[in-house]
C-alpha cells in the first residue's frame, strides 16, 4: 500500500486528494438536488435537523423530504473524518 500512495509528504496529499474527491462528489449532489427547490421556494426546512420538508405541489401540502440534507451532513462527515485521519500525518509537520 506504501508503494502506491508513496510515504511521507506524497501520502498525505495522496489521502488529502481522495478525500477531497469524495466531499466534491457529495457536495455536488447535495447541491444539484436542493438548489432548485430552494430556488423556487419549494423546501421548508424545519427548526430541528431532521426532518425537512418540500412543497408539494400536487397535495397542496408539505411532505417530509430529508434526502439532501443527508448529502450535507455526510459532506460536513467527510470532511471531519478527513481532520481526523489527517491528524495521523501530524508527525511529518513538526
């Protein structure tokens, strides 16, 4: 595993670059699914975390609608876990 993702320094942006793949994934998919809705005033978001809720236009009512805001919160994960894997390379800093 060494010899692929090299030592030392290039380790840790081999680790920096995958994470940041992963939270730029996640990002975009949360975004391309709530921008629209926020846009047009569809999502309503409630006082707690969970749930939220979307605009239905059909009812005439609200309908509980969580799916992006798991994409945020697992977006906000990713980069926790990146600060705290990389909190594993602290040694070549100092």
């Amino acid at each position: 595993m060494g010899s692929v993702l090299g030592s030392g320094i290039q380790a840790f942006l081999s680790f920096t670059a995958s994470w940041c793949a992963l939270f730029v994934v996640l990002a975009f998919v949360t975004f391309s699914d709530l921008y629209p809705k926020l846009r047009q005033g569809d999502v309503v978001i409630s006082e707690t975390v969970f749930p939220a809720y979307v605009w239905s236009k059909k009812n005439g009512g609200i309908a509980p609608y969580s799916k992006g805001l798991y994409g945020l919160y697992g977006a906000y994960a990713v980069v926790f876990t990146w600060g705290v894997g990389g909190c594993f390379f602290s040694h070549l800093f100092t």
